[in-house]
C-alpha cells in the first residue's frame, strides 16, 4: 500500500524478478482553476488497474515493464511505461535512478494533453495530439522510518514531444515534479 503504486499485490517473485498486479490513483493532470487557459476544462481522478515486470539485468540495475488501464472511465486510455533503473547508494540512502518512456494511447493523450470538441472557445482551439511517447528521468529515494514504514521522495523531469508542446493548454516542453511521502508495508 503506497501513495504511489496505490494497492499493490506481488504475484510472484524470483531471482530479483517480479510480477505486480495494482490499483493505482491516476491524479489529475490539471484543475481548471490552474490558469484561466484551462477555464471550463474538467478532468477527474483516474483508477488504473495496472499489470507490472521488473527483471533484473545483473546486480543493481532492472528494467520494469508496465501497462495501465483506466478503470473510472476519466479518460478510457491506456499507458504502457518502460523503464531502464539503476540502484545507486547515496551514502546510507537507498536510491534509484530510472531513464524511460511512456507511451499514451490516443484516449489517454487527448484526456491529459488535448481540448475535446466540447472545449473548443476563442484562444482553445479543438485539439487531439494522438499517441503519444514521453520521455522521463526520476530519482528515488527510500529511507526506512520503522520496520514497515518508510518515508520516499521522487524527483521526475518530464520531456514532452511535439504533438503535446502544440497542444494549445501546454505551454512548455518539459516538467519537473517532486514528491514526498510516507509508504507502509503490510
């Protein structure tokens, strides 16, 4: 159970590999009242049910492999997530590095990226990117609080392609984000 990866339920490991299963809070990608450009344009709280892999290359460095599916019909999309992570010791502080791509099927672009028909004003023309690859950067670090609590935080950059920049909501070409939180492990 984690902020992050919601409620997760390990299928099978072995050897350092994984199968995941997962119900997971996909956030908004915006409110309205975040700028007046977004006036009128409403986008709820997702529940992904999620599919995951992680499979361990030699010591310390894994790919993981995940596939999302929107299950409260905010957006009917999907995503598919790959990623390169390397384990990397800061001093006492677990930490992981990761260098990957998500791929956005055209239902999930339009929702987080796009302006449906029915949000087409003057200045916010109808906009529908169609799938869509980002790539991402991110470190994680993981303290441990208690046996079964641990505090985390995740540094993410986001570099978005073309076909979201000229969307006419996205005003950059790329984004940072940073989360704290507190994990429990049953």
């Amino acid at each position: 159970l984690g902020v992050q990866d919601g409620i997760s339920y390990r299928v099978s490991a072995s050897d350092n590999n994984e199968f995941r299963v997962s119900l997971a809070p996909n956030f908004q990608p915006y409110k309205n009242s975040d700028s007046t450009s977004l006036a009128g344009m409403d986008r709820d709280m997702g529940l992904d049910g999620s599919m995951s892999g992680t499979f361990e290359i030699v010591r310390g460095s894994t790919l993981k492999l995940k596939a999302a599916t929107d299950l409260r019909d905010s957006s009917n999309g999907h995503l598919v997530d790959l990623s390169f992570r390397q384990f990397i010791p800061l001093g006492s502080i677990p930490a992981i590095f990761s260098l990957g791509g998500k791929w956005y099927d055209s239902k999930r672009a339009q929702h987080d990226f796009g302006v449906y028909a029915s949000e087409d004003i003057s200045g916010r023309a109808e906009y529908a990117p169609g799938a869509v690859a980002v790539t991402y950067i991110s470190l994680n670090a993981f303290m441990n609080v208690t046996e079964n609590t641990s505090a985390f935080v995740n540094i993410s950059a986001n570099f978005l392609p073309n076909k979201v920049v000229n969307s006419p909501i996205v005003e950059k070409d790329s984004t940072l984000s940073t989360i704290i939180g507190v994990s429990y492990s049953f």
